[in-house]
C-alpha cells in the first residue's frame, strides 16, 4: 500500500469520526434540550398552574364562607321574626319622646332651643304680613289686582288654616311608638322604657302576624332605659339572650325593628365597632333622658321606631337592645348589653319586680 492510499484511508478515517461525533453531539443536545424543556415546563406547571389553584382555593373558601355566614343571617332572621313585636300605644303620644333616642350635648339642645324661637318669629311675621294682605284683599278692586296673593294670605290666615296633627300627636288611635322582643314562652317582652313613656294610653304588642295583644308593664328601669312588659300567652315563640361579656369588635351582628314606626320587621345588618360607649341620651328636643354606659356600637342602620328591638348575633341569641342613635351621624347606633338585661328579666320572671 503506497502512501497515498494510507493517506485517503486515514482521511477517510478522520471524515467518518468527525461524523460520529457530530451525530453524537446532535443527539446528546437533543436529549439534554429535551429534558431542559421538560423541566422548564414542569417547573411553570408548578410554580404558575399551582399559584392559579391557590388562588382559586382561596376564592372559593371565600365564597364559601360568604355564602355561609348569609345562609346564617337568614336563617336567624326567619327564627327571629316571629318573636319581634311593634309596641304601639291607643290615645295620645308624646311626640317629643316618641322612640328616637338622640345624643346631645347642651350646646345641641340650646341650639335647637334657638332655631325654635327663630322659626316661631318667622311664623309670627308670617301670619301678622298675611293679615294685612287679607285686609287689603278685603276691597274687590284691590283684590282682582293681587289676584293670586289675596287667595293665597286668605288660606293662611290663622283663623282659616287648615290644622295638621303634628306626628305622634294623633289621639285615640294606633300609633306605633318603638319594638321589642319576646323573652320567655309565657308572654315576657323587653323593651326601652322610653318606648313605653312615649305617651298616655293604652299600650298593645304588635306581633309579626298582625295580632295585638294588650300590655301590662311589670317593671321600668330609668337608669338602664330598660322596662319588661307582658302580654297573655303560652308556647309564645321566644328569643334567649346571649353573654354580651363575649362579644369581639368586628363580630356580624342584626338589629329588626318596626323602622320609623311603619316598616314591621325592618332586618339591617352590620358589625360590632366598639364595646363600651358611655352617653348621655336624649330627645329630638334636647331633653335629656338618661346616662347610659357600656353601651355597645355597631354601624347597623337603625332608625326612630327601632327601639327596644333584638340586636342578634348569628346564632340567634340576643346580645344588646337597640336603644340610640348618635344625631347627625351616620351608621353610629347604639344598644344595651344583654347582660344588663338579664337581671331584670330574671326578677320579672321569678316575680321579684323592680318597680319604678
């Protein structure tokens, strides 16, 4: 073999090595690419997919325990209902203490005092202005050329106006005065007391199915606002009261009440915001009623005519009354622990009855 041919085999040796190792290295690649890719893959299967999953898990325990906690305030609402009742009195009530307890301060009240005596002057100005306009309107010329403003001061004149009862002023008729709640199956009822001193008359328990019962008022607490009335029954539905000691800032809470004296059962729902306000409370004109303390505020939406109603936590207990509302504020409601309750309505029960 010359050395030509050595030098070809050798070449040809070399070609087909460097073939080798080229195919070699194109499959290694390959499967080292391969596995790189399948890993790249596997890590954004975990690490993205997975996070998506989380927050699909927390999304739904969301509103799983959304769906819950409304399931639970309907449920108390419809447990709860049958036991509210409307206290409404048959004569004449006072409109100044017709279940609205506001906060005041005495700069409120002289306030108020004042803007009273403004508005009565304007009255007065008023009628003495429309007085002479009549007179004047008493010559038919002069009538014809005043035209509308003789027959307008003419129906404003005193003597010809026709009389509008203020509210809360009707006499010998149903008018609705604040709530309360059924607390034993025999007929005991809790409410304010400034529900039931709201006027004279006969005082009746409006129940949830349009029934009125007669009232016998057993006890009234002034320091408290808190009174326990009775109506004739048994096997009443009932509500029990909870341990207000237990309650936390932020806890849902309900408040029903017959709402501005009109809306029977009116639910609103809020939550617990402090544990312990002290205030002094008083009337729409300035009149102070009582000092309550440790009173409970939430930012449930009460209105005048909601006094003396359950505020419920979700398992149906009764852990305050619905007794004030802070004047020019909004959703600040104020209520009376259960727990201050509870005495009352033990010695009412067992007929040691605190009378005042």
């Amino acid at each position: 073999m010359d050395m030509n041919e050595i030098q070809n085999l050798n070449l040809n040796r070399g070609s087909k090595g460097l073939l080798a190792s080229f195919i070699m290295s194109a499959a290694v690649g390959g499967l080292v690419g391969g596995l790189f890719g399948y890993l790249v893959s596997s890590f954004k299967f975990i690490g993205v997919d997975a996070a998506v999953l989380a927050r699909r898990q927390i999304n739904a325990e969301a509103g799983l325990a959304m769906t819950t906690e409304e399931s639970l305030v309907v449920s108390v609402v419809k447990k709860a209902n049958p036991s509210v009742v409307s206290i409404a009195i048959l004569g004449t009530t006072n409109s100044e203490d017709i279940s609205k307890n506001i906060e005041t301060t005495p700069d409120d009240a002289a306030q108020k005092e004042s803007q009273s005596q403004r508005s009565q002057e304007t009255r007065r100005e008023e009628d003495f202005k429309n007085k002479i306009i009549a007179n004047t309107c008493q010559d038919p010329i002069l009538k014809l050329a005043l035209g509308k403003q003789c027959s307008e001061a003419e129906f404003q004149t005193p003597s010809k106006q026709i009389t509008r009862q203020a509210p809360g002023k009707q006499a010998d008729e149903l008018t609705s005065v604040g709530s309360g709640f059924i607390a034993s199956p025999d007929g005991l009822i809790v409410t304010n007391k400034h529900v039931i001193d709201a006027g004279k008359g006969e005082l009746f328990a409006i129940t949830e199915d349009g029934v009125k019962h007669k009232i016998k008022v057993l006890s009234r607490d002034p320091d408290k606002d808190l009174a326990i009335i009775k109506i004739d029954g048994s096997n009443l539905p009932f509500l029990t009261l909870g341990d207000s000691d237990k309650l936390e800032n932020g806890r849902t809470v309900i408040a029903i009440g017959n709402a501005l004296g009109k809306f029977a059962n009116t639910v609103s729902r809020g939550v617990i915001s402090n544990l312990s306000r002290s205030v002094a409370v008083g009337n729409a004109n300035g009149k102070q009623l009582a000092r309550l303390d440790k009173l409970i505020q939430t930012d449930v939406a009460i209105n005048s005519g909601s006094s003396g109603g359950p505020l419920l936590n979700l398992q149906g207990e009764v852990i305050g009354i619905n007794t004030a509302i802070v004047d020019g504020a909004k959703n600040i409601s104020l209520a009376i622990p259960a727990n201050q309750v509870k005495l009352a309505l033990e010695q009412a029960q067992s007929g040691l009855l605190n009378n005042k």
